[in-house]
C-alpha cells in the first residue's frame, strides 16, 4: 500500500522493537483501508502510535523510547544471546518478555533463566548429552527450556523438554474496597469474571491465572492471591509430536530447580542415544520427576 512521505516518517518513529515494526505498519495500513484511503496517511499514524501506546502503557513506552533514544538495538540487548552462548547442548527460548518487560509479566524469565543456565552447567549438562548421543550433534539434539513470563505462554512451553511458565492466582481479598466498576470483567478474555449482586466472582474452570484482573483492579479489591511458575515436561515438536505433562500448576522457583534436576537425572540414569526427555516421559511416566518434589 501507498503512504503520504511524512506518515512512513512517522511510523518508522514509533519506539517499538524491530520485531514489532511491522505490525505497525500493516496496523495503519489496515486503518487507510478501513478509512477507504488509497495512501495511508498522517491520522491514521497517529491512530497507529495512541493504540499501541495504549496497549503498552506509559512505562513500557518510557523504556522504549529510552532505548530507542540511544541507539541500542534490539539484538544486543537480547539477555537470550548470552543465555544459549556455546558451545552447548542445551539452550533457553526465553519470551519477549525479556527485552523490556512486557504488560503481562508475573515473573521475571531473564533472571529465572540465569540461575537454570547456572544449574545446567554445575551439572554438565552439555557433556552428558554429547556423551550419550553417538550420532553427530545437530540442531534438534538440544535440550530447551522455554520460559515465558505469563500464561500467554508465547514461547509454547507445551512443545519444549521443559516448559516453564508464570502464573498468579487472583482472589476477591477485599469486597470491602470494590467499587462495581466493572474493570476486572472488562479484562478477562477468557470470561472468568461474572459480575454479580455481592460483586465479581471468578469461575475458577474458566481462570488462566494471568493476574490481569488482579493488576487492573484500580482499588486493590482484587489481589494476586500466589505467584509462581507452571512445569511441563517432556514436549516435543516435529516428527514425533508431544504435548508436555504437566509436572504442577503452581509451584516455587526451588521447586523449579528440582524438577529441573530430576529431569536431568533421569536423562542422565536411562537415555539411549538420541533420546530425549520425552521418551523418558513415556516410559517412565512423571513418577522420577516427582521424587523429593
Ligand atoms: S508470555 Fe506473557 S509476558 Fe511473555 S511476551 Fe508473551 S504475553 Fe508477554
Ligand atoms: S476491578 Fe476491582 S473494584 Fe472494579 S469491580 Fe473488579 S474487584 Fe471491584
Ligand atoms: S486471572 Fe486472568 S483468566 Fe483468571 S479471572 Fe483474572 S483475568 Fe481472568
């Protein structure tokens, strides 16, 4: 599509990350269409610019443009490159998350992921696959942890060898500050808040433990009642296709860690070459992973 020369100025402007430019551009694109333009123009930038603006909020777009400001690019402010610098057999896909923070968030995946690196190397990790396997190593030889930062779960933790999670559990804590206004219905997208005469209520079936409703609550009625990571094991995407168990819906970082090991040992004790944790799922199901838990 055709754009006015000050909008295609204005749009390459916006402070988002390189990843995200051009969802702007075909977001303004989408709004000329809908304006019946044949060129995109500068009111449909501006529209652009305000809505993701608000999508983000004000301190996410304050550390954008600080970061925009100074020139720094998206790829060398990657906590990811650090994380998976080799030689290694195994490697983190942390979620997007880990540039600035993301509005989501309920747990920190850069520093969780720093302190997994860690364990994996105390534990030779790298060399206990590379002795396993009696093939070439390739690409799919690797061990993935993928942790992202809430229930969104944008790196599909369900498809890695161990998926990692955040997760907040919301409660209706003080009825007394509730005020009726309707915020918390406003931003579940999955429908788990009715309002009703005493207030809202959360349909716990329906709940994804993202927090939002939580967060949003402008008089703190709604609280985060417990935060904490969920734990899958043993997925696999390709050829052989697993969806991950899930090892526990919410638990603390130490337990994470545990998992980690158990996981690891089990790896350790009973892998042939070429196989990976989900094998070991399959034929020992979670009752390794759960020891000492
Ligand atoms: S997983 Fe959640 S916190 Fe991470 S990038 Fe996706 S939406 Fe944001
Ligand atoms: S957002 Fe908070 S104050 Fe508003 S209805 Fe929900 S619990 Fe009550
Ligand atoms: S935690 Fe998320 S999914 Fe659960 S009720 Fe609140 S907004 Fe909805």
């Amino acid at each position: 599509m055709e754009w006015e020369k000050d909008a295609k100025e204005v749009v390459d402007s916006i402070p988002v990350p390189e990843i995200m430019k051009n969802m702007t551009i075909l977001y303004a694109e989408k709004l000329a269409r809908k304006n019946k333009l044949a060129k995109v123009s500068m009111s449909e930038v501006i529209q652009t610019r305000n809505d993701y603006f608000d999508l983000f909020g004000p301190n996410l777009m304050k550390r954008l443009k600080e970061i925009r400001e100074k020139g720094i690019s998206d790829d060398s402010i990657d906590p990811q490159t650090a994380l998976n610098q080799g030689p290694l057999l195994y490697q983190f896909e942390l979620c997007h998350s880990r540039f600035i923070g993301c509005t989501r968030m309920v747990i920190n995946a850069v520093e969780l992921g720093k302190k997994l690196k860690q364990k994996l190397e105390d534990w030779k990790v790298t060399e206990m696959i590379a002795d396993k396997f009696d093939v070439p190593f390739m690409p799919h030889t690797l061990f993935t942890v993928s942790i992202s930062s809430c229930p969104n779960n944008c790196t599909a933790a369900e498809v890695k060898d161990f998926g990692i999670h955040g997760i907040a559990l919301p409660a209706f804590s003080h009825p007394d500050k509730c005020t009726k206004c309707g915020k918390c219905v406003e931003v579940c997208i999955d429908e788990a808040v009715v309002m009703e005469e005493g207030g809202p209520v959360i349909i716990q079936k329906h709940c994804k433990q993202c927090g939002a409703c939580a967060i949003e609550c402008p008089t703190g009625a709604m609280t985060i009642a417990q935060q904490g990571y969920r734990v899958m094991v043993g997925g696999h995407f390709g050829r052989w296709h697993h969806i991950a168990k899930e090892v526990f819906k919410i638990g603390s970082e130490e337990k994470v860690i545990k998992t980690l090991y158990n996981a690891i040992e089990l790896l350790r004790k009973e892998a042939k070459s070429e196989e990976h944790l989900y094998h070991m799922v399959e034929r020992f199901g979670l009752e390794p992973i759960y020891k000492n838990l």
